[in-house]
C-alpha cells in the first residue's frame, strides 16, 4: 500500500478518490470519498476470510490497530478508546454509566445530533431531567449559555463541537470548564470534527469525545469509537456492555460482570470487523497527511468559499469569524430540494439540513472545486436565500 507524503493535501492526494475526477465532491460532513486504499482494505477482509475461514486472531489484531489509530489521532492512548459501531451506541453506552439519583439533570445544546437530543431525553425513564442550550439571535451558542443551567444537580453536559446543521464550532473547553466547576462530566461529540481539524481532548478537558468514520475519516457506515479521559474508565460502570467489553473475554463467565479496567469497558459485542478494516484504511490517509496540515488546507477553502457566497449576496449561516467553524459551511436556501437537485445536474454532490444547503471541505478539496461549485451556485442563485442587505436580484 503506497503511503500518501507527509502534509500531501489537494492535488497531491486527489488520485486516491476515483470519484473526484468526475464529480466536485463537497459532501464529506454526510460521507467522505471512496479511496482506493479502502476498497482494497475491504478486498483483503474477504480474501482472507475466503482463504482461511475464520481469522479471528487477525481480526482483533486489526480491532486494536483502530483502537491505537483513533487514540492517536486525538493524542490519547488506546486505553482511552472505546470501539462501538456508531456514536449512538457510544453515547448510549456512556449515558448507561451515570448514576442520575443525585445528579439527575443532562444538559444539551441545541446542535446536538438527534442521537444525543433522543438518548438524553430516554434518560427521563431513569428519572433524568434534559435541559436544552438554546443559540443566541447570532446563531451562536456561547460558554457562558451553558453556564445559566449547569448546576450542582448536572450528570453531564453535552456540546457538539461542529454543528452538523449550521457549521458553527463550539468553545468545547470553556463548557468543559463550566461542567467541572460544578461537578459534572462534559461530552463533545465530534463527529463533524475529526479527521478534518486538530483535536486534543486531554488538553481541552473534555471528559467523552465521540466520532466515527463515515465522515472525515473516510470509510464507511457501521464504526464509532469513544475516547474517555484517562482514569474516569475504571470509575464509570456501563449498564449498556457486552463480552468484548469484559476484563477477560475468554473466560467466558456468565456468572458475574467484571469489566475491563480501561475504556474497553464500553465496547460491546463481536467488533464490526470489515467496518475497521476500511476504518484504518481511510484513518491511515487522515493520519499519513496530518491533522494540522489538513486543518490548514481546509481553512484557506472555507475562507475562499465563504467570501464567494459574499460576492453572491447568499445568506451564509455558518459564521464568518474562522475560528468559529470548522469544514462545513451552510448557506441558506429558499427551496434546499430544488438546489441539491440543481447542482447534482452540474455534478456537484453536497448536502441538506433543514432549508440550508452543506458544503463541507476536506483535504482533497481544492480551489477548483469551491470555484466549481460557486459557478454553479451563480447559475442558480434565485435558489438561493439572500443575505440581509444583500443588493435585490434581477431574476
Ligand atoms: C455530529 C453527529 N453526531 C452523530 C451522528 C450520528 O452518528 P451514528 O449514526 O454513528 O450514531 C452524526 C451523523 O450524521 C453526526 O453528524
């Protein structure tokens, strides 16, 4: 397997993703691109399984590899990751743990994924109350929000670190610093984040981060992980477990529940083996070129993107301080359906939420495809909602 060069962002890696010398692909916040390095992971998974039945020895080899790969890719260490096969199931794990009799209160933000919103408020059963983070008039959720409902009741705290919905990104360690102050744990799930930027939970001080790989990690559905910070593992007692996540799995044992010591403790059952066989595929790219240098890349796109939508006069909802945002940039329209269906006829495959259209940057982005994708963007303008104090369009 060829290894990509080091910082190789752009042009240099575009060979790897067949479908970017057809399409202007901006859709990575939904499904990052099919490589070639991970078709061929998913090829070696059955030839090996065709040619040797069974390998289990190799499969949790791999299944550690991914725990180690995703540690490193948010400077831990694979004591601190837990495999799940999706962020629900991480964050539902993770929620299992919390006793809530003298800490009942969860507190969420408004751009939480619906998963986070729904498992929280399944928590009412235990006797959990949900309190929800409501964005100020700029859109924007700030700290200091968070720091009116946190009090000595919360369990938790949870904060998005880039909104799925409007690209805004949080102060995730100013709201860690807030759930702390008053006793409680602080969640950040990043699903939109890594892959794309620079993460480093043991510096902010969150205690939970979640992701998985169908996004900036480049593979495909059916893997997630969980990182908790460092001791915390051993003191938190997931109801929601399995025997991958036993302190000895060979034992066996349907007599007792001993977990493992570690972040192990919120795996589950059987690994979604052929799931991280493309997971360290598409990871290995993300970690060959490098966080920093795909940050980078990624902020010079958006900045690019964002002034184009300017000069349109488009309602640009993400915001446009950079470092307010990540890789996704939303532009309101006044009929979404209409304007994905528009640009997929120019070749252009992006995404929707609510009446915003997502754009979403990545390392094999380049200049061509923003200006690709802003020419379309022109062609179909009165698709496009207008910005307050935008000139009035003439058809
Ligand atoms: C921020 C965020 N969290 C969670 C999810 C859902 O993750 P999963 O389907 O692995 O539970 C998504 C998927 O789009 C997401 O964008």
């Amino acid at each position: 397997m060829p290894r990509a060069a080091p910082g190789a962002v752009g042009a240099a890696i575009r060979g790897e993703f067949p479908i970017l010398a057809e399409k202007t692909y901006l859709n990575s916040c939904s499904q990052g691109a099919l490589s070639q390095r991970v078709r061929a992971a998913y090829e070696e998974y059955l030839r090996g399984w065709d040619q040797n039945g069974a390998e289990w020895g190799r499969w949790v080899e791999r299944a550690e590899a991914m725990r180690a790969s995703f540690a490193r890719l948010l400077h831990a260490t694979p004591d601190e990751i837990a495999i799940t096969t999706s962020v629900s199931q991480a964050v539902a794990a993770l929620v299992s743990a919390l006793p809530l009799g003298e800490r009942p209160r969860i507190v969420i933000g408004d751009y939480e994924f619906p998963t986070v919103g729904q498992i929280a408020h399944a928590q009412e059963l235990r006797g959990a109350e949900v309190v929800h983070v409501r964005p100020a008039s700029d859109g924007s959720i700030p700290p200091e929000r968070f720091d009116e409902v946190v009090d000595e009741r919360t369990a938790l705290v949870c904060c998005t670190t880039i909104s799925y919905r409007t690209g805004h990104r949080q102060d995730i360690g100013a709201i860690a610093a807030i759930a702390h102050s008053r006793g409680a744990l602080c969640l950040a799930d990043s699903y939109q984040a890594v892959g794309a930027m620079e993460l480093d939970p043991g510096k902010l001080g969150v205690d939970f981060l979640t992701s998985g790989t169908v996004k900036y990690l480049l593979a495909s559905a059916g893997l997630g992980f969980a990182y908790i910070r460092g001791e915390l593992a051993s003191s938190l007692l997931p109801t929601q477990t399995g025997w991958f996540a036993d302190e000895d799995i060979f034992k066996m044992d349907i007599e007792d529940y001993s977990p493992a010591f570690s972040a192990r403790r919120f795996d589950s059952g059987t690994p979604p083996v052929p799931n991280i066989y493309a997971g360290l595929a598409g990871a290995s790219l993300v970690e060959e070129a490098g966080t920093s240098a795909i940050e980078d890349h990624i902020a010079s796109l958006t900045a690019e993107l964002v002034d184009g939508l300017d000069s349109l006069g488009a309602m640009v909802v993400t915001p446009h301080d950079p470092s307010a945002r990540g890789p996704l940039v939303c532009v309101r329209s006044t009929d979404v359906d209409a304007l994905l269906t528009a640009l997929t006829a120019d070749g252009v495959i992006a995404s929707s939420r609510a009446q915003s259209l997502r754009l979403a940057l990545h390392f094999y982005n380049t200049s061509d495809d923003v200006q690709a994708v802003l020419s379309s963007l022109a062609r179909h303008r009165h698709l496009l909602a207008a910005a307050p104090g935008a000139p009035a369009r003439v058809a």
